[in-house]
C-alpha cells in the first residue's frame, strides 16, 4: 500500500488528489521568485523584516539561503519584528531533505544576492498608493514565459514560490482591481492582520489612478502595473510557459490567488494544470480565507502541508502555531514537493527535525 | 542495431565511445555562456561580428537567437565582416530540432539581451594587453558552481556552450601563462588565422604584468584574472558543479582547452566526466591544433560533429567549408547532443537542411 502523504486537501478532493498522484515519486524544479517593493516599506504592513527598511534584504537572503544554506547580505537569518524567522528556513529544509534543485528568479530587487539569479528584466517595485506600482510588466511576462517553458523540458514538475515583503497588501490590489471580493480575505505575516491598513492603502492607489472595483477585470497587465507587484509577472510568466507541458505547484498563500486571477485572465486553459501549495497555517487561518477567493476564479485544488510546530523545541518555531508568519517562500510547496518526491519517507516529523537542526545552527544556538 | 551518430572522434576512442553510449538517448540542458570583452576590440583579432565595436552585441544576439528564434538586439543575425552567419545558427537549429532546452548564464556583458538571463556576479572584460583582465574571478566560479550543481539535478546531462568574440586570444593567454605550448595552435574565426597578433597580445599582457610563460601553471585563478575572459569563470564553474553528478559536455573549439586547464589545476578528478564536442571545422583546421593542445593536459575524448555545408544551396553557409567561423555558441556540442538524444534519427542532413531553413528565413530571403 501507498504510503499516505501529509498533506491536507482543503477543496475540490477529486483534482488534489490526482494532482499529488501525478507528482508522486516524480522529480520536480522548485523555482523561488524574488522582488522588493516600496509598499512593504509602509509601518505596520510587514512582517517580513525586523523593520521596514529592512524589507529590502529579506528577499535576497532568503534565496541565498535556499542556495546556500546560509545567508550572506544579512547577519543570521531574515527574522520578524519579534524574532521569529523566515519562513524559508522550511524551504530549504524540505528542498535539501529530498535533494531538490532551485533556480531563483528576480522580478526587481534592490539588494542583488551572492548567488546565481536568474534576471528578467524588472526593476523593484513602487508604493501602490501611487496606483504606479511595476513597470515592463509584458516584457518580464514574455521573459518569464521563456525561461519556464525552457525548465519544463527539464524536470517532471515544477513547484514556484515567492519571496516579495508586502505581498498580500498588493495581492489585494490586483484582486479588488479585477473584482475579487478579497477585502479581510489576505493573509499576513503579522499575528494581528491589518486589513484596515491594507484596504487603505489599495483604496488610495485605485482613486489615485481613477480605478474602481473590478475595473481592471479583463486588464490583468494593468491590474499588476499600477496596483500589484514585480514578483508577479515573473510567477505568471512562468506558470504560463511551464504548465502547458507540466503540472505546476503554485506555492504560497493568498498572494496566490491573485496570481491565480492574472493566469486566469491571460489563458484560463492553463489552470487545469495547475495547484496551489500551502501550509497548514494558512488553510487553518482564521483571520484569512484563501479558499473563499480562490473559489471567485477557479476549482484549481488547494492542497497544504501538515506541518505542525506545537511539539518543538524552539519558541521561535512554536511561534508559527500562534499564527506569525505562516507562509512565504514556497514553504508548503516545497514540503508537499519534498513529502512527494520520496513517497512519503519524507513525515512531517522528520521535517521538523531537520528545521530545528538548520534553525538551531543558523541561528548560532549550537 | 543503433543507428551510428554523425560524430567523428578525434582522440581516445575508447572513452569518446564510452561518453557517447552514455549520452545517448538521454536528455540534456544546453547553457549558453556569454561575455564580452575589450580584447575582441583589437582590429583583426576576430570576426565574430561585422565590425570590432559590433562584437558586444555579437553574445547578446547569439542568445536571443537560441532562446527566441530570432534576434532583437541587433536586425538579422550576427555576422562575420564577410557577411558569414553565426555558428548560433547551427546550435539553434540542432536544439529546436531535438526540444532541448536553454539557459543562457552570463560572465558580464555590455549588452542586455531581452531574454532569461542568468546573472552570476560578473562584469565584462578588459583588454588582456593590460594584464588585467577579468574581475571577481572567484565568487563568480562560486555561484556557476551552485548554479551548475542545481541543473544537474534536472538533467541527463549537460551541454555547455560559449559566444565571446575575442575568445581564442584569451585562451591563448590562459594557455601560455600556465605553461601549455598552445602558440600557433589556437583556432580563429577568421579564415587567416591572425596568430602573430594573438601572441603579440598575449606577450603584452604577460609583460605588462610581470608573468612568463608557465609562472601561473598552479594560480588558474589569477591566470584568468590577468589574461582570461569573464566567460571562463562561468564556464568553469558549471562544469565543477555539474560534473560531480552528471556527464558534461563542452561545447567548443580551441577555446575548451583553457578551461580544460583551469579545471584540471582546480579539480583534476572532475576531467573522468567531461568530453569536448566541436566541429568537423575546427579537428580538420590546418591553421590550429586542439588536439596537440588537449593532449598536453589529460585524455579527454574529443567529439565532433560531422557537419558539412559543401552541398549548401547557401554560399553563406558553404563558406564555413573555407575555414570561417568554424565553430561558437556550442555549435558542435548541441550538433552532437541533437543526434545523441533522438539516437541517429536527427542526422547531418537532416541537421543541414533545418539550418538552411532557419537561414533563409532569418536572412529575409523568403
């Protein structure tokens, strides 16, 4: 018999399930895409940072530590406010765990990494309260696509994540922008989430360039260009150009969905090819519904790794049970794809133990 | 019984088959390595471009044309001051026939192509007359060895190619300063090999930095440093990591001897997994000699792609029959690793009338 994976379905069971058989056992590409922008820099956003101004580097460790196993533009690890760290700490955990490849991909970033990064021809992003927020957004799109269609010939799957601080604030913009009822919908990195100053802040972006509710629904271009963000053509462009030849894993929370919403827009067809991969964290949130938005777009299944921090030795980890941070990083992706790829040898139990052991030694407690 | 591969060996037959039964039917990653440099800006020291101050534009060019089938940097395609196509013709056709796939990974160039491109750290190169050629030749050899390490795991096996216009000189400087015997032995695009220049240049370079023939046999690093190009630490790095894992095939004429070298005095054990794949052009050149280069570093087999444009409808393309261009972009390698992964059904006239299309069309004659 199959060995059950742990992984929970929180929609559409018929398509999860066969979309984790047809990952079972196979080898995946997991790619991390990476931008900064000027919304993450407005107090009390983000989490993704011990401050805002520091938001500029969390991007940029976290993939030099998915690549290297450590960071080297910061001291240590990316922590929050409290000093809980990035979830990227699950990523590269599951990712060595199983021995999964990783391409990190630049949407925009301010802080280049020591690392080998994959340009696309975008610049960082700007505040959306502006309503200008990323340029040469068809370009990194086309870009994007290339590249993706490229790695699918590669590997048999590929799973996609994100590192972008102040990434559901403009998930949110382009969602409203194209009339997706997602207000109190977004998760957050904070235990407290802001949605007050979320709304606010896409609200002045819509008035400040003349947008309203879903008046951008048929425009998923303009929708990222003056409301969202340089994470997202690189995300949409590689979906676009992977999933018509593989499945592709859509790892993150419900930035995801707005993602999802573009990819619709762009070339519905493609979705029937894809899944979003979450963490237990989100799908358990109470403050966020990510399943309540995906269903205003798509059947597309939502699956999320039971990974489970209660039992840990650490309270920087315990942390995540009380609902700081959650996600990000593709960390459930990775741990779906690295519970995947061995079968199931790889447990939640035998992931937490070896995030404790990278989490113990990187954060120079042994 | 398997169809033979229209691939001639050049040496070591006992390996070259062993290799060649090893890649067969396999699939392989194509990376196309791209830099540029002042040396190819001395006059009549190559002809990988219409002019010298054209050949930045020459690797930019060539990888748009892998990656997007056309180029958008520069009208048409790059072309010797004969008007004679870029061998990135070839390594397109032979790619796009087999649905192998691309990453193009940068050392530095002054010119951006509009595609994915793989940035590690570098910038482009200067005048090897100066002795002071390429910069951060270390921790760029360190991210193409991530990067390389991380491709290994999606592929059967690797291919890489190179386009530097200026290329062979640099070699020539690498060769000669770690004390191997490569002077009027180096390849050249152009169909008078321009070898006293070459070597003037070398001597220059050498001079201008107190070094001598032979003083650098054990500082690989510094020899690229002083008299190399920034497509070398990129190359070598890909090759270091990668080869741990799977075959690797490097692409190119006499310019693969250099990193041949670099390789061997950094890690001579990765050598067990390497082959040269070249052009019938570049073992048959009477004007150089890879093979009396190669022999004086290890046994590694040489392959080449038994192309032949003699019949061409093109006079464009029956010019390489005269000893022009001869090789670039990997032309050779994605030649052989066409025919291996389809197991002989792509053959040297099936390759040649895919190239005469492409040229047609891309020249804007049909």
């Amino acid at each position: 018999m199959k060995k059950p994976l742990d992984v929970l379905i929180s929609n559409n069971k018929v398509r999860a399930l066969s979309f984790l058989g047809d990952i079972r056992g196979k080898k995946p590409l997991f790619i991390c895409t990476i931008a900064t922008t000027e919304t993450a820099k407005i107090k009390g956003i983000s989490a993704a940072g011990e401050n805002p101004e520091i938001t500029d580097f969390t991007p940029p460790a976290d993939s030099e530590l998915l690549l290297l196993g450590k960071c080297k533009c910061i001291p240590g690890v990316p922590i929050t406010p409290d000093g809980i760290p990035t979830p990227a700490l699950i990523t590269m955990s599951a990712l060595q765990l199983a021995d999964i490849p990783v391409v990190v991909a630049s949407g925009g970033v301010r802080i280049k990494p020591h690392i080998p990064l994959l340009e696309l021809g975008g610049i960082p992003g700007k505040d959306i309260s502006t309503g200008k927020a990323v340029e040469n957004v068809d370009e990194v799109i086309q870009r994007a696509k290339i590249a993706g269609a490229n790695f699918a010939k590669t590997t048999d799957y590929l799973v996609i994540g994100e590192s972008i601080p102040g990434g559901t604030t403009t998930a949110l913009g382009v969602l409203l922008s194209m009339g997706i009822n997602a207000e109190g919908k977004v998760s957050s990195s904070l235990p407290q989430n802001p949605h007050k100053l979320k709304i606010d802040t896409v609200n002045a972006g819509l008035s400040a360039k003349g947008e309203c509710f879903g008046s951008l629904a048929k425009d998923p271009i303009n929708a990222i260009s003056f409301f969202g963000d340089p994470m997202m053509p690189v995300f949409v462009g590689m979906v676009l150009g992977a999933a018509e030849r593989v499945p592709v894993l859509m790892g993150g929370g419900t930035q995801m969905s707005s993602v999802l919403a573009i990819l619709k827009a762009l070339n519905p067809k493609i979705l029937s090819n894809v899944a979003i991969g979450t963490t237990r964290w989100i799908t358990d949130d109470p403050t966020s519904d990510l399943a309540g938005i995906v269903a205003q777009i798509s059947d597309v299944p939502i699956l999320a790794a039971d990974i489970n921090f209660s039992n840990s030795r650490f309270d920087g980890l315990k942390a995540y049970e009380r609902g700081i941070v959650k996600e990000g990083v593709g960390a459930g992706g990775a741990a779906i794809a690295a519970m995947a790829k061995t079968e199931g040898e790889i447990t939640k139990d035998i992931l937490l133990k070896e995030i404790e052991k990278n989490y113990e030694s990187l954060m120079g407690m042994k």
